[in-house]
C-alpha cells in the first residue's frame, strides 16, 4: 500500500510539473497557453505531495519543491497588496457579471444586482432577452449603454454615478464591442472601459485575444484620467499576456490582498480560475474586492468597492 501511495505522489508532481512548464511556454502556443491558467492547482497539489512525501521520509519530493516555490510566486503575492484601504470612505462600488448568454435563472441575478445594489453595473453575454427580463431591476440606472447580441459578446453598463459620456468603443481587430464610460468622481475625471476578448482557443482567437490585451495595453498607457479595465479577459492572473498587459501599464491587479478569487468555470470548483478581472490605475485605491454566489453562470461576479487617492 505504501508503494503504491508513493508511486501515485510522484505521479502527480510528474504531472504537474510537466503542465506547470508547458504553462511558462504559452506566449506563442494557444495550447501550451491553456495550461498556465490552473497554476493555482499545481501549487497546492505539488505542496500537498511534497509534504506527504516527507512525512514518508522520502526525499525525492525535496526536487520539485524548486518549481513549486516558482509557482507560487505567482500566487502568494496576490494575498498581499499595497493598494488595499479598508479605511477609504467615499467608493464607488462595481459589479461585473458575465451572464452567460443561456442562462435562464433571470430571478437569481436580479436577486444579486438588487442585494449588492452597485453604483456602476457591467454586464457581459448581453442578449436581448436579458436586457427585458432586466429591465424592471435596473430602472434606477440613470446611465445606461446597452449593446445586445445573440452571440455571447453583447455588453452592457449601467451607472448610477453622474456619467458626463458612455458609448461603444472598438479594441484590437476582433469587431467585438467594448464600452467606455467616463464619470465625474468629486474634483476627478474617471474613465471605466469594459471588454470581453474571444477566448483562446484555436490560433485564430488566441491572436485575437492577444491583440486585444496589446490594444488594453496601448490604451491605458495612453490614458489622461484614472481609469479602470474591466471585464472578462478569457485570461487568467499566471498566462504571459496578462502578467505582460500589467507590467507595461503599470496597472493594479485588484485581486492583491484579497487573494486569486477565482470565478471560472462554477461547474468545476476545484478547477476555477481567474478569468474575470478589474485592473486600476495606480491613482485608484481597493477598500474591497470579492467575488459573488452562482447565480446560474459558469462565471462567478465580482464585486469591487474602489476610491480615488
């Protein structure tokens, strides 16, 4: 028994290992890509079997603690963050929820958006018959630009904030709509940019995706106000393309100090990851950012309460 047990940990860090490595060669390979997004489950499976390992006094699982600790540099400095204020009093508090276009539990969402109450609403796989099972519950939002499609890339966003301009804006090549949104924030000029890249499967939509984050990229580089990027990426926090839209922006991952918060797929908790992301320019504080209940989706929401330094 005990060979076997110690036969099937090696198995698994092999395994592992392998698609932790694979995962680090995705910058120009769409599969190899895939495999970066579940580093999460690679750390902890790896630590686990490390830890059995030299509970047996076998030695051996001591060579694959070098790559574990690679990965979870990837991972451990999310759940601190520098951006974090508790404290902050004036927010602005943003829900996204990526609906899934076939989702038929109308009654859950509206349950959520009417118990989080947001100032600002985005929404993704917007269909026409969301926008009419919605209607009654976001009569409130004042501010509205609404882009419904019967594919999965209709969007929308909803604000109660004074919206001095909102309309549908064309990143990257893909043809797919993205929203802008700009805001008054007391003496401070906000802008909010909402998108929804294809997700990379296949080189085609790989390329697509991945012009699309240099196209986030370009934009946020060029940005006169402080302003926050939004949206499901169809990208996790580890793939090479987001760490790469981060560092030449300069932008904040909101998830830091409160952890991965993974939202995708709900149908596979042990398997989630980070698809769905809020980055802020440097000017922009987190007083909090979590994730919300399944409403029906493969995607979880996000909630995030944000302020302006």
């Amino acid at each position: 028994m005990k060979k076997l047990l110690y036969y099937s940990l090696i198995a698994v860090l092999a395994l592992t290992s392998i698609a932790t490595i694979i995962g680090y060669f995705g910058t120009d390979n769409w599969f190899f890509d895939l495999f970066s997004h579940f580093k999460f489950q690679y750390f902890i499976l790896s630590l686990l079997c490390i830890t059995i390992l030299l509970f047996m006094k076998r030695r051996i699982g001591l060579y694959f603690l070098p790559l574990a600790i690679i990965t979870g540099l990837d991972i451990v400095p999310l759940y601190f963050g520098d951006t974090k204020n508790s404290d902050i009093q004036e927010t602005v508090k943003i829900v996204c929820i990526n609906l899934l276009s076939s989702n038929g539990e109308f009654e859950s969402v509206e349950a959520f958006i009417n118990s989080e109450s947001p100032d600002v609403l985005v929404l993704q796989e917007m269909t026409e018959l969301w926008q009419m099972m919605l209607e009654p519950t976001l009569a409130s939002y004042q501010y509205k630009t609404v882009i419904p499609r019967t594919d999965n890339f209709g969007i929308a966003l909803y604000s109660r904030v004074d919206s001095t301009s909102s309309g549908v804006i064309n990143i990257g090549n893909s043809g797919l709509p993205s929203i802008e949104a700009q805001f008054n924030y007391g003496k401070d000029r906000l802008t909010i940019l909402a998108t929804h890249p294809l997700p990379p499967v296949g080189k085609e939509y790989f390329d697509s995706r991945n012009d699309q984050l240099m196209a986030l990229t370009n934009y946020s580089v060029s940005a006169i106000n402080e302003h926050i990027l939004i949206g499901d990426l169809n990208c996790s926090s580890f793939s090479n393309h987001f760490k790469q839209l981060v560092k030449n922006t300069n932008l904040i991952d909101t998830r830091k100090g409160f952890g991965i918060l993974p939202t995708w797929p709900t149908w596979f908790g042990m398997a989630k990851t980070t698809l769905d992301h809020c980055l802020v320019s440097e000017g922009i504080t987190v007083k909090s950012r979590r994730v919300g209940q399944f409403i029906g989706s493969d995607h979880l929401p996000i909630i995030v309460e944000l302020g302006i330094e």
